[in-house]
C-alpha cells in the first residue's frame, strides 16, 4: 500500500475537563482545523504549562479517499546517534540494512545502510510491534537535492550510542594536554600518543596525488560522531561524485575540510585513496575519537 507522509507539530494533553477551563482564561488562541491536529497562534507568557506537552506526530495518509489517515506519534528519545551493526558490509555484499521513506516496510527503500554508519535521529515510531528511529540531516549539504526524502531506519538492526554530539573549540574551552596524532603520508601511518607513549598506531588511508592531504602542524578544532560527504568539491583537480551519509567518529583538523574519521566504504588501509582526508578503519576511528581532545595537535608529515 502506497502512503504519504505529513509531518504536523500538535498539541497533547491531559486531565481535559481541566484544561478546558484553563484554556479560557489563557492568552494563547488556539484555533482548530480539520481533523486532529491543533494550530496555536503563542503569545505572553510564553512558558509551557507542565499540562501540556509538545509533540510531533506524522499523518499516514491512505491511497484511497474513504480509508481513514493513521496519526503516528515520533517519541523522543534519550539519545541522538544509532549505529549500524546489521547491515551490508563495503562493497554491499550481503544484506543491506534499508532505509525507508516512512516507518513501516511498505514505504520505499531510499537507501542501503554499510556497516559502521552513524546516523544522527530525532524521536521513534512504533507500529504494528517495531520501532522505527526517524534519522535527520541537519548540517549543511553541498547536494542537498540528493536527499529526496524522509529515512527511517528499524531499530533492531542498529546499536543506540549514547554520544554527546558535536563538539567544538568555540563552544568548548579546550583544557591543556599532551595528547598528540602525528599522521605519516610515506609510511600510510597515524600515531597517537600521550606524554610520549603511543596509544595507537596504525593503518590509514590519506589522500591521493590529486588530491592530497594538507601538511603541517595543525589543532582538532571539532568533534562530531556522524556527518554527511558528498562530492564533488569545488577548487580540487578531481571531479569524482561520492555520496556519503553516516560518516563516523569524525576529528576536523583544517578549516578546508581535512578530517581524521572512520570510512566503512573501503578496506585500502596502508594506501593513499582519499580526497584529502584521513581515513581510519571504524572501529579504530571511534576508539581514537574517544580518546581525543579538543585543541589537541595533529602534524601531518611526509
């Protein structure tokens, strides 16, 4: 069965002899239309009563005019990132996770999830015995055109992270540290250490001839769990059209976009194949994610 998604903001609430008594005396106009959703014109004050409570559902409409719409509220949740532990591995071999236009698999698949992807989420939705996590994209996208509809990923096929999100230098005064990432293009090597003693050494992916990774001496100036790639990139010699949700464990270290993060797309480790950044098997991303500090310095060699 074919079904369309509207996402309405709506208004629950309790103890409704109550509320219906409170709400002539309130300064908000609250109009009604058509059906069960609520529009609420706010004024002064300002402040939510503990009474009621905002919520987001989304309208399940059906093909057929006579068939009545299923209203589906999306819950909160306690966390924001998920990531995928059952799904296809690099290449797509075997059975990919899908991600789905709305929750339910009757809806379209809009794309296959790799292993290691992290996806950031806003609320779930249960029907009929599965939890379904609403995953969103809130940065800013070069091709934004690409992403033509809503996803919706089942959640027992990912792991729930409880990840603090991004992080920055700006919003996050860096503290004084000893930690430091030295990255080696010859050898295809990072190095972490600690007041002089290694905490990981191992295999990366940097970038290509045509598009190499900047040398220096520079500072992890952000943090953030999953971010979205997409290519081409203006101002580099190549012009190769990647599309990359999902990306893990992710260190910024220059302002033009070289990034120390996690790849679930290849398995080149020990050999240049970027478009400029520092590419990490996952599981290794995520453990130097963790470790690291904001501000902390990374020299990047031949």
């Amino acid at each position: 069965m074919s079904l369309t998604i509207t996402t309405k903001r709506s208004i629950t609430y309790a103890l409704l002899g109550l509320l219906c008594g409170i709400i002539l005396a309130m300064t908000a106009v609250v109009s009604f239309r058509l059906g069960s959703s609520i529009e609420v014109e706010q004024v002064a004050p300002t402040s939510t009563p503990p009474y009621l409570k905002q919520t987001e559902v989304i309208i399940l409409e059906p093909p057929a005019a006579t068939e009545v719409p299923e209203i589906v509220m999306i819950d909160d949740t306690v966390f924001e990132y998920v990531e995928v532990v059952d799904g296809c591995d690099i290449h797509f071999e075997g059975e990919c996770l899908l991600a789905r236009s709305g929750p339910g698999t009757e809806f379209d698949a809009v794309a296959r999830l790799r292993n290691d992807m992290v996806l950031k989420i806003d609320g779930s939705v249960t029907r009929d015995d599965t939890t379904w996590y609403k995953v969103v994209f809130e940065e800013w996208l070069r091709y934004p055109e690409r992403l033509t509809s809503d996803w919706y990923v089942a959640a027992d096929y990912v792991e729930v992270l409880y990840d603090e999100g991004d992080k920055t230098v700006w919003d996050t005064k860096p503290g004084t540290t000893t930690k430091k990432i030295l990255v080696d293009l010859s050898k295809q090597k990072l190095t972490a250490t600690e007041n002089d003693e290694i905490f990981m050494d191992i295999d990366i992916s940097t970038g290509l001839e045509i598009t190499p990774t900047p040398r220096g001496t520079f500072n992890v100036f952000k943090k953030t769990p999953s971010r979205y790639m997409q290519g081409p990139l203006p101002g580099l010699a190549s012009n190769q059209s990647y599309d990359l949700p999902g990306v893990p464990w992710n260190l910024y270290f220059t302002h033009g976009g070289a990034v120390i993060h996690g790849a679930y797309w290849h398995d080149s480790f020990g050999s240049a194949y970027s478009h400029g950044c520092v590419n990490v098997l996952p599981e290794e991303a995520r453990k130097l994610y963790l470790w690291a500090d904001l501000g902390m310095e990374v020299t990047v060699q031949d």
